[in-house]
C-alpha cells in the first residue's frame, strides 16, 4: 500500500492560490485514475482538481472554503501500488496545514500573491478576516462582536452568522454589505503595487450602501462566487478609472456581403465558424498599433505602455455571468489564427475549461453588445485596462452613399462603435480619433479580400 500527496496544481503564472469550492469525494472513496476528487475556484476561474492515479481518499487535510497556495498537500490517497512512501510536506507546507485545522474558511479571495488569509483573534476566540472585514464596515465593536454565538467551528462566527445578525441590529432593515474590496492592484497580475515616488491620487471615501427594506413576497438570492467577484471589480473600476464614452456610426456593409459570401468555404476549409468578431478585433489590433497610447495602464502617476496587444473578449456564460478570456499577441495573428482563437476561447469559456492564464494579461478589451439586440452601450473599464469598446447590433438602414457621379441613398448596414476610456491618461481627442480610426478600417474593408 502506497501513500500519495495529493498536491494543489499550479494553474497559471498569476495564480498563487486558490478556495477549495467543494469536495466531490470523501474519506474512503474510491477514485479512479484521472476522476475528479475536487472543484477549485480562483479570481479568474473554476476548475477541477483529477486524481493522479487509481487509489482511495484517506485523508481531506482542507476543507470547503479554505484558500490554500499552490503547491500545498490538499489530500492524501491510498493506492494499491506496492512502492515507496511519498515524500513527507515540506515544514512549510505542514505548517500551513496545521494552521487551516484552526482557521475559519476564507469566503473571500486575497491578492494572487498573497499568502493564505491569517485568522485574527480576540483573546481565544478567533475570527476570519472575511467576519472581520463585514464588522468593520458596519461599525460592530470588538466587544460587541465577541457576543455573538457561532455556528462554525468551537462555536466561532460565520460570515452567515454576521449577516443574520445585521439585520436584527439594525431594527429589522437588511441591510446590503458588500464584500470586502480586493485591492486594485491585485486584480490582474499587471498591475505593480504603487511606489512610494509615485502614490496614487486619494480615491474618493467608499460609499456606504442604502438600507434595503424586503417586501412581502420578495425572493432574497444570494449572488455566486463569480458574481460577488464581478460586482467588486465593477464597482472598484468606476472609483478608479473617471469614464468618457465616445460614440461612431459605422457602415459594415462590405464586412457583411464578404462573410456572406465565404463563410461556408471558411468552415468547410477550416472547419471553423466565421464570425464577425476577429474581423472587428482585426480592426482594433490595427488602431492600436497607430495609436499605442491607448494600450496603457497606470500605476499611481506612471503610464505603463504595453508592448503586447493582448484582446479580452468580453463572453456571457450560461450561468449570466461573464468571463473575459485573453487573445495574447493578437498582433501576431492573420484573420483565420483569429478566428480560431475566439471560437476555442468562446466555447471553453462555455464549458468552464479556461485556464487562469487565458483570462490573464489583457491590455484591451471588446464586448459585443449587439449580440443582444442592443445598438450601443456604456460599457466599464475592465481594470487594470484604461479603454474598452463596446460593438453594437448591425442593423440594415437608409444611408447617403457619395459617389463621383453624386449622393443617393442606399440601403446599409450600419452599427454603432461605443469606446469606454479612462480620463485621467485617454483624453477625447486620443478616445474619439482612435473609435474613428477602428471604424476607418472596417468601413474599408476589401470585399474582395481571400482568406
């Protein structure tokens, strides 16, 4: 009988760490070679963790809702294999595993390069940084806190534990507490802290959410993981990036004849879908390389210009939530390594099998509002990014055509190109030309193109 360790796989060059979601074995399982034994999550994506051979799970050393760093024994398995022991965790990492049989479970993912949330105390009892953060934001004493019963471990108090007693303090109004915020740096690996040569512009006080009265009849749905993650990261770049939104009308009707015309030999050739979207991100990859300074981030008074164009395709998942997988040296891509691109990252996204770093290390994004009906929208920065440019529905309508012979009008197809930038480094002159210049390219595109 072999032991062997069952290790958190690393899963990306950005990732340091992730919360164990949920156990899909127990204690005396039998596992096959390759069955999933557990699901993961980190601030980028849900995965699942397979059993590196056939065997039985004897022991669970953390447990659901732990964050654990990459590289830790999360389990041991039992094989049937006569061989040696597997090597003993390093103290480290026997450390790290003493400690999470004390720690309340973390519901809240640090900095991907943070090591795992230390649990505060007071006195013997002990609190989570996640109870901590919500008892600090709604103004709870330590001494007040120490007075609620838990329903966790020992008796200690649960996130759950909190927000039921929210209520009851506040003289019966729910009242909405947010999650505490992930700081801004940490949200993509591209962004460095901010040097002490260069502090960041003080943000704006955060503001407090309303009370919340709940109605007779009212459904209360607690948001997912990832929605929690998106509304935190939605919030936190409208306090940081101050957003202008410049608008073009743009005629694609060469666009829409020529996919027309050869998207059948397209998939037949490549047995690949051809869609419109590499063909605009074609357009963006060009503006940007005319105008790089809108490739940018910034980091408290310094602007990182990027050297890699890498495209976040803004995708909505069965779930309503949404994902922005990366198309990283979009550059260095013809129309047909693009297209490929977006159908692979598109339908993995679907099925939840993007790895961190497919998600990582955007520089500028596109969302596809059309694909909803919608002919423009406002869209929000995706951080630590400082542009983003939302593609509306493609309509058929009268236009005026100029031509040598004179103006006439003409049946088009027209769509609205809405560009989202930061202020503080895009001002409307770069913003606006740069949107004109993404509509320059597509309204001149080549009918006759081959691909």
């Amino acid at each position: 009988m072999a032991r062997i360790e069952l290790i958190l796989p690393k899963m990306g060059e950005s990732v340091a760490e992730a919360t164990i979601t949920s156990w899909l074995k127990q204690v005396g399982d039998h596992i096959d070679a390759d069955e999933a034994i557990l699901e993961i999550a980190t601030d980028k994506v849900d995965s699942e963790v397979p059993a590196p051979e056939e065997g039985t799970l004897s022991e669970i050393l953390f447990q659901e809702g732990a964050v654990v760093k990459v590289g830790t024994v999360i389990a041991i398995m039992e094989t049937e294999k006569a061989g040696a022991i597997a090597p003993a965790a390093s103290p480290a990492q026997a450390a790290a595993s003493n400690a999470s049989e004390k720690a309340v479970p973390a519901a809240v993912m640090t900095s991907s390069k943070s090591v795992m949330a230390a649990v505060a105390s007071s006195g013997d009892r002990f609190y989570s940084p996640l109870v901590r953060s919500i008892a600090s934001a709604e103004g709870i004493p330590q001494a007040e806190l120490d007075t609620l019963s838990g329903t966790g471990k020992d008796g200690r108090v649960t996130k759950k534990d909190i927000l039921s007693y929210i209520p009851k303090r506040s003289g019966g109004a729910l009242v909405q507490t947010a999650i505490p915020k992930v700081d801004s740096s940490a949200s993509s690996p591209l962004t460095s802290s901010p040097t002490k040569a260069n502090p960041a512009p003080s943000a704006p006080a955060s503001v407090k959410s309303p009370a919340v009265s709940v109605n007779k009849g009212d459904e209360i749905i607690e948001m997912d993981r990832m929605r929690k993650l998106i509304a935190d990261h939605m919030v936190m770049s409208k306090q940081v990036s101050p957003h202008v939104t410049s608008y073009v009308e743009c005629d694609v009707t060469n666009i829409v004849h020529w996919r027309n015309k050869n998207k059948s030999a397209f998939e037949k050739r490549e047995g690949e879908k051809l869609t419109y979207t590499p063909i605009f991100i074609e357009a963006v990859v060009k503006a940007i390389k005319d105008f790089p300074m809108i490739n940018v981030s910034v980091d408290g008074t310094t602007i990182i210009k990027r050297k890699n164009i890498n495209i976040g395709m803004a995708t909505a998942l069965p779930s309503g939530n949404l994902i922005v997988p990366v198309i990283h040296d979009a550059d260095t891509l013809n129309m047909t390594g693009i297209a490929k691109k977006v159908n692979d990252l598109a339908q993995r996204a679907r099925t939840n099998k993007l790895t961190p770093d497919e998600v990582s290390g955007g520089t500028y994004t596109v969302t596809n509002v059309g694909t909803f009906g919608n002919v423009m929208g406002t869209p929000i920065i995706n951080q630590p990014q400082c542009a983003i440019l939302a593609l509306g529905a493609i309509r058929k309508k009268p236009a005026v055509i100029e031509t040598e012979e004179g103006d006439f009008i003409g049946i088009r197809h027209m769509m609205f190109l809405s560009h989202a930038y930061d202020h503080r480094v895009i001002d409307g002159a770069l913003g606006g030309t740069f949107v004109r210049r993404v509509a320059d390219y597509l309204e001149s595109f080549d009918p006759e193109r081959e691909i």
